[in-house]
C-alpha cells in the first residue's frame, strides 16, 4: 500500500512548540517528491498554528535521513521537455525542476519562526541541504553527515554549495563536497555545522528545552531577529545594517515591546500574545 504523503513528513504542536518528523523509518527516512512537498507545505503552516518554535527530526534511531530515495514511487523529477527532445530543452526542463525542488527548501528557511534540527544518526546528501536551512543544529553522538553527490556525478543542488560555505566556511565545505567524506558528530561539532551534540537518549528533550527558551521570549522580536539574521548571509554588512534598523524599529513600537519594558520595569513575568 503507497504511503500518503502527510504521513511521511508529519508536524504536530507540543504546547508553544511545533515538532516535524520525518517519518519513513523503514526506509531511513529517505527523500522522494512527496517528502519535498510536504516540507513545503509544513513550512507554510507552522506560522499558522501559533507556535513560536519548532523541531525537525526524523523517526526512529537509524537516521535523521539518509537522504534521496533512490528507488522511489514519486521521483523528485518526472516527465521531460516537450516538443523536440534537444539538449536545450532538456536543460531548460531539468533547470526549472530543480528550481522548483530547491524553493521547497527554501521555504522552510524563510519560515519565520525559528526551527531547530534534531539530527538523530544518518545524515546524508539531501538531508544535510535540509538541516542547512535550519536556524540551529543539533546531533545524537551517532550522527553521521555527508554531503557524497559528486561520487555519483551530480552536483549538490538544494542549496548545498551555498549555504555550506556559509556554515561551516569555503575551505572546508570544499573539503566536504569535494571529497562526499562522511563525518561525525564530533566533527561536525568542530567545524560548526552543529552547535551541540547530545547523547541519543537525550537529544529530543534537549531540543525541547532550547526551544521553550525560545518559546518564551517575545516571538515577534524573534522573527524580527531571524529574518535579520538571514538577511546578513545574504546581503553586504551595510545593507544588513539597515534592515536590522528596519527590523528592530519594527519590534520596537510592537505590542510585545510594551509587554517586555513594562513587565521588566514591575519585575514580572511578561505575558507575549504575539501574533
């Protein structure tokens, strides 16, 4: 029987913090089309249903995934150009469908509230362009990251020679995707791809106490900040100043501001609404 697709990628709300699985664990919770979309379309609704944080994993203890399904039902491209099969056309088809593919990620970076990945065991290819669009990283001691496409003739294509450089800096995500090399935990500590690594047992209520963290600060100043913070990966530093102008002026004359100052000056717990 085929898998639905809201079943392979669920999301659900634990109190102020939103938890999305990947949830293919017999098949290591591998990518196909359908994981693709469902992403997306988490991506949208986390906003939605009032959380202020959220948690990517994946199901099981194998794998956080080991990422593209090679023998999938849905292929993440299907079909060809129409009309006369040239080398053109076939450019011009496979450009669009990765562009299409690459937005779906894409989408859950630009979600504006925080996620955080839980990287439990495997993660390999796709899923690591994955948790690149995470806000922060965190890894189970057994986790084990590689980026591998050029050892089958293909080029990291979700992001991954953008947003890896980025991370980790150019030297050694040329390291990485050059060499597709697989490296632990530990490594993926010490060059900053994960912020922390945590005993398995211990990584999901660990993820939870960081995002309660979140949780309980003024959630509009937190994606104030989030956006800010993608803004300067992207942008040079003086523009990135001015948006965060923009951004924090924007904070400042909001309902939680007032919330935050005055609840500070009475010595009380703010209560943030948010939006």
């Amino acid at each position: 029987m085929a898998e639905k697709r809201e079943d392979k990628v669920t999301f659900e709300k634990d109190g102020l913090t939103g938890i999305i699985t990947l949830n293919r664990p017999h098949k290591m919770n591998v990518l196909d089309r359908d994981v693709w979309e469902r992403i997306c379309e988490v991506a949208y609704e986390i906003p939605l249903s009032g959380v202020r944080a959220a948690i990517l994993t994946g199901a099981g203890d194998k794998a956080f995934s080991a990422g593209l399904d090679l023998k999938p039902e849905k292929p993440p491209i299907e079909g060809g150009p129409e009309g006369e099969q040239t080398d053109a056309a076939w450019f011009r088809f496979y450009f669009e469908q990765v562009e299409k593919m690459k937005a779906m990620f894409t989408q859950l970076e630009l979600c504006p509230v925080p996620v955080i990945a839980a990287v439990n065991g495997y993660c390999f290819g796709g899923a690591l362009e994955l948790i690149l669009c995470c806000d922060i990283r965190l890894a189970s001691e057994n986790a084990v990251f590689t980026i591998p496409e050029v050892q089958i003739g293909i080029v990291p294509d979700q992001g991954g020679t953008q947003r890896l450089p980025r991370i980790v800096g150019p030297g050694k995500a040329r390291e990485l995707i050059y060499t597709g090399r697989r490296i632990s935990a530990d490594e993926a500590l010490r060059i900053g791809l994960v912020e922390h690594v945590y005993p398995q047992d211990k990584l999901m209520s660990e993820a939870r106490k960081m995002a309660d963290e979140i949780a309980k600060n003024a959630p509009l100043a937190v994606q104030a900040c989030k956006r800010a913070i993608n803004m300067s990966m992207n942008t040079p530093l003086a523009v990135g100043l001015e948006a965060e102008t923009l951004y924090a002026v924007s904070a400042l004359i909001s309902k939680d501001a007032k919330e935050g100052l005055f609840s500070f000056a009475f010595k009380k717990e703010p209560d943030y609404k948010g939006r």
